[in-house]
C-alpha cells in the first residue's frame, strides 16, 4: 500500500515538475521561499509574488521567524538585477523606472514589519536597520543563484533611506545605489529641517505661510468646528490624539509638507480671503488624516525607527507662544508617535556613523532630491570626494524629483555615468515607456462630444453633450474632469466627474472620483486650469466603479468588473458601465440594476455613441 502510495505522489509530483518554466524549478530550488505566479507587467517574462523565511534576528536565527513578501519581476537570467527596498507596505507589484532604464530584473520587497510582512507578535527589539539590512542581504544572496549581471538597489523617501543603509552595512551587495528624496537625520529633531524652512523661498512667501498658521490658531474656534464634520465625514478617529491636539500639529506641520510637497505660494489665503477658502486650503496642504488612528496604526512600525535610530524631526514653537492651547511650548513637540505611545530613547550613534561612512565611502551612487522638498534639509550632502552623484531639482518636490523629470543636461550626465557602472548601455527614454501610450488614450478622451447624431436617428436615445479634459497637468498621474449634460441644458450637468488614468498590466484603468460641491466646477472644462488651487481632498473614489481598459486594434475598450459599482438610483443595487474609445469617438453603455440583476436605468439597445466635436 506504501508503495502505491508513493507511486501515485512520484507521478503527481513528476506531473507538475514538468508544467513548471525553467524560472518556477529554480525558484522551488531555493530554500524557505514560497511563489505564487501573478500578471507579468509588460516588457517582463513573467512576474510571481514571493514569500521569503526570513529570521526575527539573524544573528540568532531560532528567536523565530517571519515570511517578507517580494515582488519578482522576471525578464532574464543575464540581465541585470534591481532591488526595491521600500520603506513601508508594498500593496502590490509597482515597476520602477530604475527597472524599466536598466531593462532590469525587479526585486520589490516590502519592509519587514509592514503589511503582510511580518511575525504573529510584534517585538519591535528586533525592527533596527542592522536586521532590515540583513533581510535585504538574505535575498540578494538568494537570488545570485539565478541571475548573473550587475545589481542596483533603489528607494524612495524611506525606502531610499534603508537604501543608504542597505550600502553602509553591505557595500558589495550592488553595484550601484540610488536614493530618491532619502533623508539622514543626524536626531530625533534634525536642526536641519528648521534652517530649511527658515530659509526656502522667498520672505514674502515664509511670511504668508506663517500669517496663515496664526490665523488658523486665532480662529481655531471658528474653523474647527467646520474640520470636525469633516472628518466625521472621512471617519477619521482620534483616540492616539485628540481632535485639538491633532489640529495644532497639523497646524505645525503645515510649512513641511507646503514644501515637501512642492505647493505654489501664491495659492495660500490671504486674511482678506473667507473660511472656506482657508479650511479647503489646509485640508489640501495637510489635512487631518495624518494625525489620525488610522494613521498611527498604519505608520506605528515607522515611528518605532525613527524616535529609536533613524531620526525624524520636531516642531518650533517660539513663534506661537499664547497660540497653542493643546500642546507644549516646551520642549517643542515630537513628529514622531511611537506604537501604544511606547517609551523609547533615540541613540543616534549609527545614523551619525552611517553619515560619516557615506560621504568617505559612498562609491556608485545616484542621489536624486527635490530642492523644494522639505527632506533635502537632511539628504546626503554633495562631495567631489566620492565617484557618485548629485541631482538637486529645481522646482521639483518630495512627489515629482525622478529622473524622467530631469533636465536634459542632468539626463545626459545621469546616463553616461550609470553606463559606465553597469557596464551596459542604458536608455533613459524608458523611464516611462507608457507615458506615450497614456498619452495617446488621454488624446482620446479629450475634447467635447455629443450623442446628436445618434439621438436624430433613434429617438430612444438623449442628445448628450460630454466634456472631458486634462487637469492637473504638472501633478502626478493622468487626470480628466468630465461633465455630462443633456444638449440644451449645457449648465446643468447631471454627472462631473474626475477620471484618473492609470497603468494597468497591459492595459490602463479609469479611476472614476466624485467632486465634493461640484456645482463650483460647472463648465471648468473651459478653463483647466481653474483646478489648480484644489487637492485631491475634494475627491471621494467611486470604488468599484473603475473602468478597465484593454488596447484593441485602433483604440481601447473595456467594463466595470462584475457587480461592484454600487447604485441606488432607481432602485439600483449596482451598476455597470462597458467602454469603447477610439480616435474621434466614444462609445458608453451605462446600466443599473437591481437585486434580481433586472435593468431598472440606462440605455436598453446599446451604447451611447458620442462623436467628437471639437
């Protein structure tokens, strides 16, 4: 009976084995790692989302374990290698451009201690930069049985951080480093950050950011009760800090992140202007969601690192004695929120240390910084002394500082170096290879159409005006403000809507947002740029309503998936919405339906067919 049984597994297994590509075999040869084959993003073999034992202490591996999750991303044995050291979570397998220009393998692993990837009981002992190294480490050492060219390691903001680290502790591991926006705080309250924002810009603008913040502590009892139904509205919690102590941080924080963010000066309110100019700006700029629970929670690991080793900075408060109600004048208030508000000492001994190291020893490094963003303050100052380089950008902050966003002087400099240490020519071109493709479908969408033509032959169907046109330009993403309105109504649009487009695999997908207030944007189609002085606060995801969008022969076409887009119009329970777009027209089939799937709104026969007019 063994026999058999043993038998029946041997074919089993032989069964598999042979289903297996030669890359899942080598994968199934390395020790403690699970894959799961997903969707292969284009310009890849094939992609697999893989869980790696890693141990709690790697120097003392029977203190237990944890499995770290990592996005691979295959294009060839002989190709060369990036490993994305994130800083936080890794939701889900996003390409770099540092993959796409190196026509690289990609790595993309999440933070120990972040999403998926970590251990049942939390023991932050164990969350230092010498253990998250060492995870870094455990993988490159793997995955150097399977491909052989040269290695980057690449990060963004924290990530670019560990990046750093991940050189200090491992200087062989890659071959070239590159941080993006990476910070080295030298404490726990970096002087640093506050000579930068005493310093940026020009006075008149410092000055106006500063009027703002007095203004919105003066009249805190005014505006206040205003963000309160907002954030009930956002169901945001205040329990790690109260409502007003969660305002005047905010409050405190807005200067870092008007900066880091790179926003324009002449966007700020003047005193002239009314509440709810000013309330819309700070929910804008900084917004309260930062300082919520969910935030606290979702950032907890983060503030472990940085009130311990990593560093992180504070808030001055001489300028507003008499004005804070909430919080301390002295000593000035932490921006670090350490897990169930922990006791813990900031020993800066390694960050100092890694500092020093960096600026005698960095070789074959990239540092790419947004000279708006307030984190510049602590970048890895420049030095003639080390074969690296430098990319202060001009006008560019904490979001835009990329290379595909470099100057063509920088471009050329950044690719003859990055030849020469990869020993490979490069293409700086691909740093956005879908940014043509993007482009082209937003080509698509955008004008002004109408259903009249159809509407004159089948009286079954409305004349229907749609304006769809970029906003937002000089943001990240792609974003379309869409207003629909029956043809004789042209001001009294019954759907606006803001669509953002986005990468999908092969294709792309719709993000469908509603507009808070959106009578204020009727007709803005005609003047874009109206959209300039508002957020993404003013935004709430329709979710599940996303239009997927695959390439057909000479256009896109594409659905909702399934029944997930809530409606309750008409007795709706969902609705559906089925897309085709080519050159110069659009065709649209929007469907509600009920509890028994019966269609109780929308066109019956077929999709609106809008041609464009202009």
């Amino acid at each position: 009976m063994k026999r058999l049984q043993l038998f029946a597994l041997f074919i089993m297994f032989s069964f598999s084995a042979g289903s297996q590509t030669d890359l899942e075999t080598r994968l199934f040869e390395l020790p403690d790692v699970i894959f799961e084959k997903i969707q292969t993003p284009e310009g890849f073999k094939s992609a697999y989302k893989l869980k790696i034992k890693q141990p709690l202490d790697h120097k003392n591996p029977d203190r237990g374990h944890f499995y770290q999750k990592v996005y691979l991303s295959h294009r060839g044995y002989d190709k060369h290698t990036a490993i994305i050291t994130n800083g936080y979570s890794r939701g889900s397998n996003v390409i770099t451009e540092v993959s796409r220009i190196a026509d690289a393998n990609q790595l993309n692993v999440e933070h120990r201690y972040f999403g998926e990837s970590v251990p049942d009981s939390l023991d932050y002992n164990y969350l230092n930069f010498e253990q998250v190294t060492a995870d870094l480490h455990h993988i490159n050492s793997l995955f150097r049985k399977i491909y052989n060219g040269k290695w980057i390691s690449t990060g963004i903001s924290k990530g670019g951080t560990t990046t750093i680290f991940y050189k200090y502790f491992y200087p062989d591991d890659v071959d070239v480093s590159i941080p993006y926006v990476a910070p080295v705080n030298y404490s726990d309250e970096d002087q640093r950050i506050y000579t930068f924002l005493d310093t940026i810009g020009s006075d008149e603008c410092r000055k106006a950011i500063y009027d703002y913040q007095v203004r919105m502590l003066k009249n805190s009892d005014t505006f206040k009760p205003y963000i309160r139904w907002y954030t009930k509205g956002k169901d945001l919690k205040f329990n790690y800090l109260n409502f007003d102590e969660a305002f005047e941080y905010a409050i405190l924080e807005y200067p870092f992140s008007f900066w880091q963010w790179g926003h324009d000066c002449s966007k700020i309110p003047s005193r002239e202007e009314d509440t709810d100019t000013h309330i819309q700006h700070f929910i804008d700029i900084v917004g309260m969601s930062f300082y919520s629970d969910a935030s606290m929670e979702g950032y907890a690991s983060h503030y472990y690192q940085s009130g311990t080793e990593m560093g992180y900075y504070g808030f001055e408060t001489d300028d507003f004695k008499g004005l804070l109600k909430y919080l301390p004048m002295d000593p000035n208030p932490s921006a670090v929120f350490t897990p169930g508000k922990m006791e813990v000492e900031f020993d800066g001994t390694l960050t100092n240390k890694v500092a020093k190291w960096i600026s005698e020893n960095g070789n074959n490094m990239i540092y790419i910084n947004g000279a708006l963003d307030t984190w510049s303050a602590t970048a890895v100052p420049p030095s003639d002394k080390k074969n690296s380089l430098w990319f202060f950008m001009a006008d560019h902050g904490h979001a835009s500082a990329r290379i595909r966003n470099l100057d063509d002087n920088d471009k050329s400099i950044l690719q003859i170096k990055l030849t020469e240490w990869l020993e490979t020519g490069i293409d700086l071109n691909k740093a956005d290879p879908s940014a043509y493709k993007t482009r082209k479908l937003v080509d698509m969408m955008t004008g002004s159409f109408n259903s009249s033509k159809q509407a004159y032959a089948d009286t079954a169907y409305f004349d229907i005006t749609l304006h769809m046109y970029p906003i937002w330009t000089d943001r990240p993403g792609h974003w379309l403000y869409v207003e629909q309105s029956v043809t004789s109504f042209p001001d009294k649009p019954y759907r606006q809507r803001i669509y953002r487009i986005e990468k999908d695999g092969q294709g792309f997908v719709s993000n469908v947002y509603e507009i808070n207030d959106p009578s204020r944007f009727t007709g803005k189609w005609k003047n874009p740029a109206f959209f300039d002085s508002f957020g993404e606060s003013i935004l709430s995801e329709r979710e599940g309503c996303d239009v997927h969008l695959m390439p057909t022969e000479n256009g896109y076409s594409g659905s909702t998936k399934d029944d997930l887009c809530s409606s309750t119009l008409r007795g709706a329970r969902y609705a559906t919405s089925r897309v085709s777009i080519i050159p110069g027209k659009i065709e649209s089939w929007d469907q509600g339906f009920d509890d028994k799937d019966q269609q109780v709104w929308g066109a019956v026969n077929g999709a609106y067919v809008f041609m464009k007019t202009n």
